[in-house]
C-alpha cells in the first residue's frame, strides 16, 4: 500500500476566540494549527486550557455566544469559514460535530435520530434515507444491537449506544471533518474501546479532532497531538514523539503527570 | 460539648419549630378562604346543578326551570377563538424572547409583556371596543375573543419562553452541528422536546381568559339564547354570573353561585390536563 501524502485538510492561523472582556484562548498572538486529511488530531491538556473552546471554533459553534470574538482565520480547504459571506450553516455540514454529552433528540426514534441531518433539510426519498442510515449506523457500529427496533425511541438507548447514535447521526450528513469533544467522557470503559475502535476505522474517510482529557487516549487513536495550556498552544506534533520526546518542558511536565 | 453550645443548639431547634408552625399556619389560612368560597358556593348553588343547567339556555325572570347552556358552549368558543388568536402571537414572542436572546427587539418585548401581564383585563376589552366593536358596528363574540385573546398573549408569550430555556442548549447545538438551519432546529428539535411544556402553558392561559368577566362586558356582551355566530352578541359564564348576582330574582342568584360552581369546576379540569401534560415528559 502506498502511503498517501500528508495534506492539510483544515488549519488555524492565529486564531483568537475571545468571551467577552475575559481572556480567551490564543490572546498572546493566537493559535496556529494544521489538521491532516484522513488523521486523527488529539487536543490535549488539563480543564479550562482552552481546547475546546478552540474546537468549537472549527465549525462555527461560536457564533450562538453572543458575547464569543473569533479574530484570524480557520481554513478549510484553503476557504476561510470566517470570511464574510459564508455560511455557517453550509460549514457545519462539512464539518460535524459530537458533544461530550451524549444527546439523542428525545423525541425522535432511532431512526430519526440518525436521518435528521437529511430528513430536516427536504430530503425525502424513502430509499436514500434507508441506505444512508443504515450505512451510518453500520460505520458507527451500532447497526446489530438497534436494527431490529429502529422505531423506538432512542431516548430508551445506553449512554455508550446514545453516544454512538450522535456519531451515526453526525456520519449521515457525510462530513468531511469529525470535532469530537471528549466524546467518551461519560462512557464506560467498554464502550469507550467501542468509540476508540471506531475512530480508527472513520478516519479512512474523515478527518478527526479530538479533544480528550485522557493522555493514553490520546496516544492511542491520535497521528498528530497538540498540547494546549493557559488557553495557548503549547506544542504541537506527531503523537509519538510529542509523547516520547516533548520539545517543550511544559509538555514534558504534562504528560508525565506532573500537573493537569 | 459545652454548655451554652448546647443551649444555643436547643434554642435553634425551636426557632425552626415555631417558623415551621407559622409557614402551615399561613398556608392553611390561604386555603381555609379557598374552601370557604368553595363550600359556601356549593351550599348556595348546588341545588341548581342538573342536567337542564348544561342543555337548557336561561328563561326570562319568573319562569322556573332552564339553564345556562348559552353561556357554557358561549365560554368555549369565545375563548377558543381568542386562544386560536393570541396562539401564534405568544408562541412567536416567546420563541423570539428564549431562542433568540441577543435580539435587539427583546428588552421592549420583555417590559411590554411585563406591563401587559400586570394590566387590569377590562383595558384589554376597551382595545377590543375599539379595534373590533366600533369598526363593526356591534357587540359580537369575535370581539370577546380579541379581548381574551390581547389578555392571553403575554401569558403565552411568558411561558413559552420559561418552557424554551428548559430545553437543553445541546439540543440546539447537535442540530446546529449537523447543518440544519436555526428555524429549522427550534421548529422540529427544540419545540418537540418542549411540548409538555407548551401545552401545559397554553391551558393555563386558556384557563385564565376563562373566568375573565371585565373584558367581555362591552365586547361579547352576554345573550340570552344560545348563540353560535361570532358576529353575534354571545354569552359566557362569568358575564352571567355577573348579571345574575346583581338581579333581584333568588333563581338567579342560585344559578349565579352554580354557573361559578361550573366555571370552578372548569378551572380545576384545565389545571389537572396541564399537570398532567407537563407529567409526560417528552
């Protein structure tokens, strides 16, 4: 197998997000950071550094705080999604998103749950729906445990299959990049291996970020880790070294365990 | 452990007593006036509860028997009517108030419905008499149902926006995250998820316009006879208890304190739907 080349898929340059008068992340010059096409990116470091404030600016999630600044620019595919004129909403369809929390929508069945990224924007035919979140379900390794009672609500689901549902539910819509925040922070170890096991097996088609409080995670699923302290980023680089040979002594400091 | 710690301890346990004594005395006093009202109008009026009060319409003075027919199925419908109106006016300030807080037009939407909540209900039939009645040419239930309708919109408005800000933020956030546009998530993620919610406000706003007399008096007016034309003068249950009570015949006084009675019973029914609404979570 040849070894594709590394691409820049998204990247951050100089990226500031601001919360009103307080200090936000990536005040001291901003954060600059490549995402790789079909890698995972790991967003490490201890709570309230900033790494998932510094997600949430990957798709414009931002843009519901009213007292949220974004300065500098995120590219996707060479587009600033902060250009004026450009849509969010259209952003947001390429790049989804899985929150920490696992949320089903309450009221929609299984199914629903995992077409409502297609059911809500017109689409209608029967066929496609079937396919596309059979397909999804299937990618997120929930297909055997729900086919059989895709009409029932999903609110009757586990914590680690709910979680799965919001990752079905986010692959139907077909992004080409997955934010996940700390997508298994609520799971049990069972299914956190399911999510992990998962991931490795997306990123044949999607490119991932996520944000993990877990160092071993991290080392894990992650091609590429970046370190995030004090709301700047620290460092950033292939997981294996940045986790055997730190430039930084705060990294190194971090990662053996000696604050975070 | 020493003495007077001991002492201040005893002494702490027998504020908590005598403050919890004076909280249920309180407490039983508002009720005994509840019961009090409910029992003397039950004493007054029970006698003239059968089933000719809820399929007959009233006699003239004098002649026995008849009910108040009119006014019960008049009630219904003007009130109905105003719900049908004022319904998509709440919901929309609501909505506007809970899903859209930065929106420049919300502090003068807030003091309004603020001011509207607090505003005696016959200043709503006076905007009716003047928006509907004159321009019509008459008294008609339509314009009862505008009059209830202007006293329920900052109710509705109210608690929908209460009910909205229950609704998870990662509601919104997943829907957002997957592309949908942001009316598209309040139409078909966030209103769903408040649906007990909005139900359970909508009936305590139907409730309230119920047992309003002040705005019907010159809106819907009252009539005699059972009515079902909007443009007609129509009857509802507080406008005849109101001029029952006041007429000098013991049979109408009888019905006055029955159509209260019923008008109370009503109230309680509404109520209990919207407790148990809001019981079925989802």
């Amino acid at each position: 197998m040849v070894k594709e080349a590394l691409d820049v898929h998204m990247e951050s340059r100089r990226l500031v997000v601001r919360y009103g008068t307080r200090l936000g992340v990536g005040v001291g010059g901003g954060v600059s950071l490549p995402l790789y096409r079909r890698r995972i990116t790991a967003l490490i470091g201890p709570s309230g550094c900033g790494k998932t404030t510094f997600l949430r600016a990957l798709n414009r999630m931002h843009d519901l705080t009213p007292s949220a600044r974004v300065e500098g620019e995120v590219l996707l595919d060479g587009e600033n999604i902060y250009a004026p004129g450009v849509d969010p909403v259209l952003v947001r369809r390429r790049v989804g998103m899985v929150f920490q929390k696992p949320t089903a929508f309450p009221t929609l069945s299984i199914y629903d749950n995992v077409a409502a990224g297609l059911k809500l924007v017109g689409i209608r035919d029967r066929k496609r729906l079937d396919e596309a979140v059979e397909r999804a379900l299937k990618a997120a390794a929930l297909w055997e445990e729900v086919k059989d009672r895709l009409r029932a609500p999903a609110s009757g689901l586990s914590g680690g299959q709910q979680q799965r549902l919001t990752i079905a539910r986010a692959l139907a819509v077909e992004p080409e990049v997955l934010l996940m925040d700390e997508p298994t922070a609520s799971l049990d170890p069972i299914s956190t291996q399911a999510i992990e096991d998962l991931l490795l097996t997306l990123k044949e088609q999607v490119t991932i970020v996520i944000v993990t409080h877990n160092m071993q995670q991290a080392a894990r699923v992650s091609d590429y880790t970046a370190f995030f302290l004090n709301g700047e980023m620290v460092e950033f680089g292939p997981t294996e070294t940045l986790f055997t040979k730190p430039q930084d002594p705060r990294t190194e400091a971090y990662i053996t365990g000696r604050f975070g | 452990m020493s003495r007077e710690r001991d002492l201040a301890l005893r002494r702490r346990y027998w504020v908590e007593r005598l403050m919890l004594a004076l909280v249920a005395l309180g407490t039983l006093l508002a009720f005994l006036v509840l019961f009090l009202v409910l029992a003397y109008a039950l004493f007054q009026g029970a006698g003239a509860l059968n089933l000719d009060f809820f399929l007959k319409d009233m006699r003239p003075p004098g002649e026995a028997g008849g009910g108040l027919r009119q006014a019960i199925v008049g009630t219904l419908l003007v009130d109905g009517l105003g719900l049908l109106l004022a319904l998509p006016f709440g919901l929309a300030a609501g909505i506007l108030l809970a899903e859209y807080p930065d929106h420049p037009l919300n502090p003068y939407l807030r003091l309004l419905s603020d001011t509207l909540n607090g505003m005696p209900a016959i200043l709503f039939g006076l905007l009716a008499f003047i928006l509907v009645v004159k321009p019509m040419g008459g008294f008609s239930g339509l314009s009862g149902a505008f009059a209830l309708g202007f006293l329920m919109i900052p109710i509705l408005a109210r608690s929908t926006e209460g009910v909205l800000s229950l609704v998870p933020k990662e509601v919104r956030e997943a829907g957002l995250a997957l592309g949908l546009p942001r009316w598209r998530v309040i139409l078909s993620l966030v209103l769903p998820t408040a649906r007990a919610g909005l139900i359970t406000g909508i009936l305590l706003a139907f409730a309230r316009a119920a047992g309003e007399a002040a705005p019907l008096l010159f809106t819907a007016f009252g009539s005699p006879l059972l009515e079902l034309n909007p443009l007609k003068p129509m009857d509802t249950l507080p406008l005849r208890l109101f001029a029952f009570a006041i007429s000098p015949y013991e049979d109408w006084h009888q019905k006055a304190w029955a159509a209260g009675l019923v008008l109370f019973g009503f109230i309680t029914l509404t109520s209990l739907l919207a407790r148990w609404a809001s019981r079925r979570r989802f």
